[in-house]
C-alpha cells in the first residue's frame, strides 16, 4: 500500500512537473514568435523605397494606401528617427545606413520657419543620428534648426508660436505639443555654447506650465494669447474631443515634455508638472486595463470609441524617464504594461502587409475626421523609444 502510494506521489509530482514546464515553453515560445514578428515589421521599414518627398505617415484599411508626405509635414523625422531606434535596438548596420538616407532628405527644414515642429522633425531624425555617431554635420543642422525655431519666439507671450493657420480662431496659438520641440533647443546650448536657445526654451516652458495646467492635473490642447499684452485670451481644442476634455495624446506631450525639461534644468517645479499630468493620467477611471488609452479621457461614448497607441506610447516613454528622477513604481509598472500590451498580435500588424508600420491603432485628427484608428508612423516611434529607454534603465 505504501509503495502505491508513494508511486502516485512521485508520478502526481512528475505530471505537475510536465505541466509547469509545458506552460514555461509556450510562454517562451509565444515571446519568440512576438520577437520575430516585432523584427519581420522592422523589415518593412528596412525595405521601404526611398523617397525624398514621400515620407510615410500612416496607413488608411480603408483605401488600403499608405499616406506620404513631404518634409515639411511635422510627422516627417519619425520614419528615419525609427530607422535609427531600431538599429540602436538591433545594432543591424543595414538600419544605419538607411536611417542616414532618410535623414539627410530632411536638412532643408533647418530653413522652414512657417512651423514650430522642428523639434519633431530634425531632432528625432538628426538627434538621434547624432546619438549614433559624432557628427559635426548634424550638429550644424541642429543649431541652425534652433535658430529658425526661436525666430517664433514672442516676448510679450513668452512662447513660440504654434501655428499659422486659424486666424479666425485665435491670435497667437501655442500648443501642449510644442513642449516637444524644446529638446532641440536645450541641446543646440549645449552644441554651441550660446545660452540663448537654452533661456528661450525655459521662459516657453515657464509660460505653458502657469497656463496649460488644470487644477486636477489634466492640460488644455490649445492657449490663445494676446499678442500684445501676453494675456491669455481662450483656452479651447483643437484635436481633442471638446475644450475642456482630456485629449490623450496632448497628455502624453505634457508628461514626455516636463520630464525632459527637468532633465536639462534640475528644476523640481518642471517634474512637479511632469509628476501632476502622470498621476492623473495613470490613475484615471477610465483608462483601460491594458494600459491604451481611448483617444479622449473625457469623451462620452467611452468604450465604444477608438484607442490611441501613439498616446500609450508617448506617455510610457515618458514614464521610464519620470521614473529615473522619482522611483514611483506605478511610472514603471505603466510603461512596462503598456509594452506587454503592444507586444501582442492585436496590436503589431501581421507580418504579411507589406507597410513599413509595426503598430496598429493610433489615432490622429479629430477636427480633420483623418487618421483614426490606423498605423501612425508616430506611435511606433514612442514604441520604440520605450523599448531602448527600458533598455538602457536595466
């Protein structure tokens, strides 16, 4: 009887040994097929023809058609900014080489003064070449950039201006998202030595933190002022659902944004603004399980409306660096859940679609009714920089 016994112990521990290992190689199995469908997509961008007035964009299921778009289009440095992540990801030279192609198509932007986005498009392509190698060409395109860019600057205001368009709805617009471009400004002093970049760069983000900022955290997308007097005229939208809703993405550009300002200034005001945006954000009801937000937190039909990847993105990048300077574990924890969730078949296009996007469902324009719901070159750029930023924190 005992020597039954003791035989069913031993084969009950056997099969229980069998089932946890069969668990443990189909979740290795299941992170090998995710790694090389994460790679067959950066092979879509590998093999994307070049162009240098073709700049992918996004990609409507629609029409079945990538959208392209000329340098001047704000979205243009993220597919070479991409090309360069993914060779600092993968250390593939083919990935270099062709980052470099599609950068240099970029330089005669440094001249574009009709746009704020220059942070966007020269500093995420030459930027991150420059992260790459040592490259005294980049570095002029950088500060030359950064003097086209300050040429917007308003004294009165305080702020670079936004946009030129919509004289029939504001004055002088400045956006949440031009936080963004002040990194191309903070490291065009440091290139060059003049201060002038640097304290431009510092009253903007002065003027956007007094102004921007909800009591609950939350931001507005866009800030009219007076020209004149610097005065505050209206806060209103422009992408997000209504004035006074929480658009995601413009979220993200606040958290991603204040975080890199306190990285070059050491100023506990700029992570304080950083910390307040996180907090509400990651902590909002009506952010979903998996960590992708819905395109607009305040937006009435939540859940039946579209997910933002590139907002996820955003601000999960952003969250790894807030991380660094805080060590609030719920920073982290979002940003690693959210590369969980993108790391998943739902999310990353199939291997067969021959698009050089790796994500699915972002969402654009609002006001234009344009890009919802779709792969948005942007999105896999934030994705990516996830990834190396989590990377490098290990």
């Amino acid at each position: 009887m005992f020597r039954v016994s003791f035989l069913f112990i031993i084969l009950g521990f056997t099969c229980l040994s069998c089932k946890s290992e069969d668990k443990n190689n189909v979740a290795v199995a299941e992170e090998n097929n995710v790694d090389d469908l994460l790679l067959a997509r950066y092979d879509k961008l590998l093999s994307y023809k070049l162009d240098s007035i073709a700049f992918p964009r996004s990609y409507s299921h629609e029409i079945k058609e990538v959208k392209k778009v000329p340098s001047k289009d704000w979205t243009s440095g993220f597919f070479a900014g991409n090309l360069w992540q993914i060779y600092k990801l993968t250390g593939d030279k083919n990935f270099k080489q062709r980052a470099k192609e599609w950068t240099n198509f970029i330089e005669k932007e440094k001249y574009n003064h009709r746009t704020h986005d220059m942070g966007f498009k020269v500093f995420c392509s030459f930027g991150n070449g420059l992260d790459v190698e040592d490259n005294q060409n980049y570095k002029d395109i950088i500060v030359k950039s950064a003097n086209t860019l300050i040429t917007r600057f308003n004294e009165n205001v305080g702020s670079i201006r936004s946009w030129d368009f919509g004289k029939d709805r504001w004055q002088f617009p400045v956006i949440i998202d031009n936080m963004m471009n002040l990194e191309l400004l903070f490291e065009a002093t440091k290139i060059s030595g003049d201060s002038i970049y640097h304290k431009i760069a510092v009253k903007h983000a002065n003027t956007t933190l007094k102004n921007h900022f909800r009591p609950d955290g939350s931001t507005w997308h866009v800030l009219d002022y007076d020209s004149i007097s610097g005065q505050v005229r209206n806060r209103l939208t422009h992408q997000g659902f209504n004035d006074d809703s929480a658009w995601a993405r413009g979220q993200g550009w606040a958290i991603n944004g204040y975080t890199m300002v306190y990285r070059y200034t050491k100023d506990k005001k700029y992570l304080e603004g950083a910390e307040a945006t996180a907090n509400y954000f990651v902590n909002h009801k009506n952010l979903p399980e998996d960590g992708i937000p819905y395109w607009d937190f305040s937006h009435p039909d939540i859940p039946n409306i579209s997910r933002d990847v590139s907002a996820g993105a955003i601000v999960a990048s952003g969250l790894v660096e807030l991380y660094k300077y805080t060590k609030n574990d719920a920073y982290l924890n979002y940003s690693k859940k959210v590369v969980n969730s993108l790391k998943s078949t739902h999310y990353i296009l199939p291997e067969n679609l021959e698009i050089p996007f790796i994500l699915d469902h972002s969402f654009g324009d609002w006001s234009k009714r344009d890009e919802m719901d779709e792969p948005i070159v942007y999105g896999d750029y934030y994705f990516l920089e996830t990834l190396l930023r989590l990377k490098n924190l290990d």
